[in-house]
C-alpha cells in the first residue's frame, strides 16, 4: 500500500486536479470529503469525461466526473480481497480505508507488478517491466 496519496476536494476544477496530478507525479487522485473519501479521478477520467468530449477543464468540476462508488478495503483486509476486487472490477486501483472510514492509502496494480516480480526473484522480464514501467523514465521513448 502506498500511503502517499495525491487527494482533491469535488468543488476542484478537473484543471487544477490534472495540475496537481502532475505535480505530484501520480495518474490518479482520491475525492475526499473532510476525512472520507468519496471518489477518485484518473488520468483517464480527464481525457474520456473532459478532453475528448471538449470540454474546458476550468470549468468542469471533480465531482462530475469522479468515479464512484468508490471501490475500497478496509487497512486491514489482505492483498489477496485487493487483487480480487482489482479483478472483479477492471481496475488498477483500489483505495484503502483506515478503521474510522478515513484515508489510509491505495493500492495499484504497479505495486502487485513489484511484489510479484521481487517473489520470482526478478526473472521474468516481463514482469520486471511491469513493475518499474514509468512513462518518463530517461529510457522511455515518450517524452
């Protein structure tokens, strides 16, 4: 679980959320209301809901084009109930509550990718290139 997660309020314009996804190098966002979180917007949110439709980014909000319900586990749920829902779902995120309802962190399909490929010793290159594929690493050719 990664506990460092980039949050946004609803009332955010998906602009100013796509600027702080970048700032602060994640593809994603968790839509918090006070201490709960409600949603989350994806770099593909932003291009379906708002780019490829046309619309001006600052003038839609995070909470029109957020994706809820939420899919969530609980902190003390195992890797395996996160795969599952990961499965169940099509996604590649799965937000992690803390006992109170709050946010404790996300769980991604890259950090299954690392966690498979540590378990098999980092002998398959393929896995391998799941679990540190980064878009603008200096090897990468999109720039």
């Amino acid at each position: 679980m990664d506990s460092k997660v980039e949050t946004t309020k609803p009332d955010v314009t998906a602009g100013d959320c796509a600027k702080a996804m970048a700032k602060g190098d994640r593809g994603y966002a968790v839509v918090v209301e006070g201490t709960l979180a409600v949603g989350i917007v994806t770099e593909r949110d932003l291009v379906q809901k708002v780019i490829a439709e046309g619309l001006d980014p600052s003038k839609v909000l995070v909470g029109d084009i957020m994706s809820t319900p939420l899919v969530k586990v609980s902190s003390d749920s195992s890797v395996d109930d996160a795969a599952q829902l990961m499965a169940d779902y099509g996604i590649r995120k799965v937000v992690v509550i803390d006992p109170s309802g709050g946010l404790a962190g996300i769980v991604t399909a890259e950090a299954f990718a690392k966690i498979l490929a540590s378990r098999n010793n980092f002998s398959d290159p393929k896995l391998n290139a799941l679990a540190n594929a980064k878009a603008d690493s200096p090897s990468s050719p999109y720039q």
